[in-house]
C-alpha cells in the first residue's frame, strides 16, 4: 500500500541532514581547544566526547528509520542562503531545502541538547 511523505518523514530526513552538521561543529570545537590557550582541557573534551558519542549513536539509529521508511537522499547542493536535498520516498521524487540561517539556529539548539545531558 501506498502512503505519501508524512511529518515525520521530514523531520527524520531533517534530523539526518543536521546531525552530520552537529557532528562537524563538535569536531571543529574541540580541535580549538586541543589548540587554544585554554590551561584545563580535558573536562570540556570528556563532554565534548560524550556528546559526539550520542551524536554518532542517534546518526545510526536514524540511519536505520531511513531505510525502513524507504527515504534516499539523491542530491545535495547549497548557495550562500540555502541547502537543497533532493531525495526520494517510496518512489516520489521532493527536493528539502533548509535556510542556512536555520541549519545555524537548530544546530545550536542541539547542540544545547546534546551537551546537557
């Protein structure tokens, strides 16, 4: 049976596309500290860690949810204002665009999430 691309089918593919993002800013986050003119760093990597950890195992998990749900990511591109997926779902072609502004914002709320916990 048929069943058209629902709300939560785009906030997996939403969640899918942020956290490699999140993953990237964690990475590029504690090389600075490893480089910079901080005296004590192995706190902030140890929660720096244990967050990318989490990252990585809910990346799996999604990665798992995409293949049942049948969604494949077909295309990237990106300007200066947006970046633009074109995927398919269960045969019907869509592009998802996401302002880069919003890829900003939602990272950082994550990113709040994911060093909390």
């Amino acid at each position: 049976m048929f069943r058209p691309i629902d709300d939560q089918d785009i906030t997996i593919l939403r969640e899918h596309i942020l956290l490699p993002i999140l993953l990237t800013v964690f990475e590029h986050d504690k090389k600075k500290i490893l480089q910079g003119g901080i005296k004590i760093t192995r706190p902030y990597i140890a929660v720096i860690d244990n967050a990318m950890d989490r990252v990585t195992r809910d990346m799996a998990a999604l990665r798992k949810e995409i293949k049942k749900r049948g969604i494949k990511i077909v295309k990237e591109q990106g300007d200066s204002y947006s970046i633009q997926y074109e995927f398919v779902c269960r045969g019907l072609h869509q592009v998802f665009a996401m302002p880069r502004e919003f890829i900003k914002a939602e990272t950082e709320v994550r990113m709040t999430k994911y060093l909390q916990k």
